[in-house]
C-alpha cells in the first residue's frame, strides 16, 4: 500500500533526557542489580505500610455505578478527574495490583473457555475431556503470558516477549479453521460417523482429530517463529491495515455464523439441523434436563437476557463490573437459566477438585491435509500480533515508533510461535495476544505488569481449580450463545476498526470488494468448494491430501478472503495521491442560500 493510503495517529514525542535524569536512571537501575538491602527494605514497606497495600488509588470510582437518574446530565468540573496512571514497571499497592489482575482474568475468561467447549462439542467429547480441554487453556495462557510479558534479551537486538501487559489466549482464527478441518476429518473418514434412515448423520467422539491439530500445529508453528526475525518495516508492508482488517473481520463474522448463532438457538451440534428423530432431535440432547427443539423461544430467550445484561452493564455499571461485562451476562443468564431447570449439574459432580497440565493427553500425530490451512493460521496471528502490540503499546503510553517498538513487535511474533509450540504440548491449541485487555487499562489506567502477574495467577488458579470448569461446562448453550455472539461481533468490529486506518482509494476499495467477494460469498454459501476435485479420478493419497488441503483453505472465509487481499495489495499498482479520483466536495444543496428562490424560477 502507499504512504498516502493509510492514516496513523502517533504519540508525541518524548523530549530527550537530560544529564540529571540519565544519572537517577542510573542510579535506580544499579540499586536494582546490586541493592539486595534496598529491595528487602521497599519490599517490607510494601507489606506492611497502608501505602504499600492500599495507595492513592480512586477504588471509590472504581466501584461506583452510573447511576440511571445521572445519565445525560453534564458532570460538574473537577480538579481530579480519575486515577492516576500506572506505568509499565511503577510502583503499585497490592490490593490495586490484585483487584487490576483480577479484572483482566474475567475480561478474557469468556474468550479462553469458549474455544475449548467449542471444540469439545465439535468433537462429541465426554464432560472429564471437556471440562480438562478448559483447565489445561487457562493454565496454559497463565504460563504462556507470563512469558509474553517479561521481554527477555536473547542476543543482539532480539527479545522474547513484549515487556507489556500482552496477554495470549486461544486465537479465534484456530476455532475457525479447526472448525474445516474437522469437518473434512468427519467428511473422509478419518473421525467416526452414523447416518440414520432418515439421512440424519450423527458424529461420534473423535478425540484423535484433537491430537492431529494439536500435531499439525507443533510443526507449523515454526513459521511464526521464522517470521519474528523479518524486520517490523516488512512485515508491515506485507500485512497492512487492509490485509488484517479483512482476516479479522471475516473471523468474527464466521464465528457468529458458525457457533455464535447457532449455539443462542439450542445447540450448534446436530440437533441445530431439527432431525425428526434420535438422539439429537431436540437441543442440546434428549437426555438434557429440559432439552426443546432447536430455535424454541425458550432458548432465544435465554441468550437475549445474557445479551441484555451485557448492555444493561454498559449503561449502568461500574468501571469493574464493565470490564467484566460478558461475565456479568453469562452469570445472569446462568442463574435465570438454573432457576428454570436448564442446567445440568453433572460436569460440575464429575469434575475433579484440582487439575492440572498432561491429566489427559492426545495423541500428537500430523493431518496432512491440515498443514496448508495452519500455515495460513499462523500468519494470521502474526498479523494479528502485530495490531494487538500496537494497542497495547498505545494505551500502556510507550512509544509506537522507533527501535525500542519494533522490538517488542519483534519479541511478541516470536512469543507468540514458540506459545504455539509449547500450547500444543500443553494440549491446547495456539495461543496468541488477546486484545480484549487493552480495553481494562485505558479504563483503569493501570498499565503495571505487576498486576499482568496477578492475572497470570488468577489464571492458573482457575484452571488448577477443577471444579470451575465444571460449572463453564454446565452453561446452557443458549446462554453460551448470546454471549459468545457478542463477543465474535466485537472480533469483527475489530477489524472494522482496522480497515478504518485506509484511505478507501479506488485501489482500497477494489481490493476490498474482490476479498469480500470470496470470503462473504463462502460464508453464506459454506458448500460451493467442498465439490471442486471430485471430477479427479482416482487421486493417489498425496494428491487427495493436496486437494483436502485446499479445500479446506477455500471453505474458510477469512483464509481465503486473506489471500485474495494479500495478493492483490501486492500486485496492483500503487495509487498517487494526486490521482485519486474519487476526492470530491459534497455541497449539501437544501443548506445553499437562494436554492428555494432559483428552484421556483426554473
């Protein structure tokens, strides 16, 4: 893309230091490395001072609602008008570095456990594999962000991880492709299915299509990690704004098309087809307590009260209960949903008190035909990674610019490879930054990496708790869907939000229209590819595992939507600013004086 075809806002410039500064930074640094007496003496303050547990910090605003009465009136001026802000590596009360973990923990524990129970469901598993496949997701982002966080020096001007509060979590765009590829597992055999007399085609437990993911992504993850060392300035130019917007739109809407809708109807499992009968005839199942069938107004009204509750949370809440405003909603729609005898409690009975990592394992094997469409994935996280470290940076006040923040995108793309390797040991699938916490620390102005640690341990605790994921397990599925709806249509604002960096040249909107052309076509249309090579006689098994592959490229929207805008913003030729057509002046006529009197004498 040209220079002139995208908009940035960068912040102003921080002056340069002066000798008086240079010299306390140094002074602090080296009583930091050598001053073991110091920091024994600031940490007892810290525990065991008010100051060091409680500080300056508003918790009053914190936790004060908007009131209904005071929307719409205009605030009186005040001398403080919020908290103060927390830098990177500031000092921070602890009970303010615990209650900032906390909120970051529940603003991302929707996001971690819907992709797990999502797969589980795709994959018809048992609750114990079910309720493991979440314990191990949050461990395994409780870990891999206290990696993102840190910002190791490796050699020369390579980190490993951000330095800023760059949580990770299981990467929508995983949910979407595993989503094909599990299909195609179903589709040639590989995972187990029974077709009824009536053409009702059940899915058995295929716990191996897991293990072949988990597999895939192990070796695939390399390309990331490979893709960390290509300079920032290159990445960029290959994955602009018009590259990413498209990916991560496409992956919201796909995700409310195939899971997020769905699952506020009943159940995104076989009973969403309304069978006439079976084990699936109604939602979720027939042995659920109070199973309907699939798009009952019972249902629809289950996830349009968790779906209120979000919005009612935004109006009048607190700046906390806002953060958390998706847990509110699913809390809500649980308590409705259990008073009406929606819930089954047996997850929550077979769940084991403590957990942890390698409870139940998978066997790790490669699917051939996945390792096109993973490849494909990982560069989209990269893509994504970038966008993410840019927020972050931004509303953590670090620069955006420069040496320094090519370096954390260069230390975040490779944390983010080596997590996907590691996730897949941990039984997980990748992992990547999580955007949904930039939104806490503008909110709170809390940009410490102390409290990222408290989040980190929240994690942990949750995942280690076994019995917590017992009760994720027990939402009902409507409930589950108004709120992951939600949730995938701020994914596709997201990208929304990214395209909105473009110009929208002539050139912007070609490119755009030729990529939504494939990717909105297939999403209405899941199917049209999935025919492409049967006209192929007799493949052998490498050139049927080239054609799976492919297949399963074309029939995820945002892959191949992706693809269309990469090749094409590589291709065409660049658009002079002086040459854009399209700059016109908009005269609002009504506003133009004599209009009416020229009108009547024509």
């Amino acid at each position: 893309m040209s220079i002139h075809s995208v908009t940035t806002d960068q912040p102003e410039k921080f002056p340069p230091p002066s000798l008086e500064q240079v010299s306390t930074v140094h002074e602090h640094s080296t009583k930091r490395r050598w001053g073991m007496g110091d920091r024994a003496q600031r940490l007892h303050r810290k525990v065991t001072t008010k100051h060091g547990w409680v500080g300056d910090y508003d918790y009053a605003w914190l936790c004060m609602p908007s009131l209904p009465w005071t929307l719409g009136r205009p605030r009186p001026k005040q001398k403080k008008t919020g908290p103060p802000f927390y830098a990177l590596d500031s000092e921070l009360p602890i009970i303010l570095a615990a209650a900032s973990g906390l909120q970051h923990a529940l603003a991302m524990l929707a996001g971690l456990i819907t992709p797990p129970i999502i797969f589980a469901n795709a994959l018809s598993l048992d609750a114990a594999t079910s309720a493991y496949m979440i314990s191990a997701s949050l461990i395994g982002c409780g870990i891999l962000s206290l990696v993102q966080m840190s910002r190791i020096r490796l050699f020369g001007n390579y980190y490993l991880g951000t330095g800023l509060i760059s949580v990770v979590g299981t990467s929508f765009a995983t949910l979407s492709t595993a989503n094909a590829i599990f299909n195609a597992m179903y589709a040639d055999g590989t995972c187990p299915s029974t077709t009824a007399a009536d053409g009702t085609v059940t899915r058995g437990a295929c716990p191996e299509a897991y293990g072949m993911v988990l597999g895939t992504s192990i070796i695939c993850s390399f390309l990331e990690i490979f893709m960390s060392f290509v300079p920032a300035r290159i990445l960029k130019r290959v994955f602009p704004p018009m590259v990413t917007g498209t990916v991560i739109v496409m992956i919201g809407a796909s995700l409310i098309g195939s899971s997020g809708i769905p699952n506020w109807g009943g159940g995104s499992n076989d009973c969403s087809g309304r069978p006439a009968s079976g084990f699936f005839e109604l939602c979720p199942n027939i042995a659920a307590p109070r199973p309907l069938p699939w798009g009952s107004p019972e249902f629809i009204g289950l996830g349009f009260l968790s779906f209120i509750s979000i919005i009612i949370t935004e109006l009048f809440g607190s700046p906390f209960l806002k953060n958390i405003s998706v847990i509110v909603g699913l809390a809500i729609g649980c308590i409705v949903a259990g008073a009406a005898g929606y819930i089954d409690g047996s997850s929550i009975k077979t769940a084991p008190a403590i957990t942890f990592l390698w409870v139940h394992t998978f066997k790790i094997r490669v699917y051939a035909p996945a390792i096109l469409p993973m490849l494909a994935v990982y560069v989209s996280l990269a893509m994504e990674a970038i966008g993410d470290i840019t927020a972050s940076a931004e509303v953590s006040r670090v620069a955006v610019v420069g040496e320094e923040f090519d370096s954390r995108i260069q230390g975040g793309v490779l944390s983010d490879g080596i997590g996907g390797f590691l996730s897949a040991l941990f039984t997980v699938t990748p992992l990547s930054i999580f955007a949904q916490n930039n939104g806490v620390i503008a909110i709170t102005r809390c940009a410490n990496r102390t409290a990222g640690r408290f989040c980190c341990f929240f994690l942990i605790l949750f995942g280690v708790l076994g019995k917590i994921s017992g009760v994720f397990l027990a939402i009902p599925n409507s409930v589950l869907g108004g709120v992951t709806t939600f949730l995938f249509a701020t994914v596709a604002t997201s990208g929304v939000r990214v395209l909105s960096y473009n110009r929208f040249t002539r050139r912007d909107r070609f490119v755009l229209a030729a990529a939504f052309s494939f990717g909105i076509g297939d999403l209405l249309v899941p199917g049209i590819f999935t025919h492409l090579f049967e006209g192929v006689a007799s493949p052998n098994k490498g050139l049927q595992g080239l054609f799976d592959s492919i297949t399963i490229v074309l029939s995820t929207p945002f892959l191949i939507s992706g693809l269309v805008a990469l090749v094409l913003n590589l291709i065409l030729p660049q658009e002079d600013a002086d040459d854009d057509d399209d700059v016109v002046e908009v005269v609002d006529v009504e506003a133009q004086p004599h209009s009416k009197e020229k009108e009547s004498q024509a």
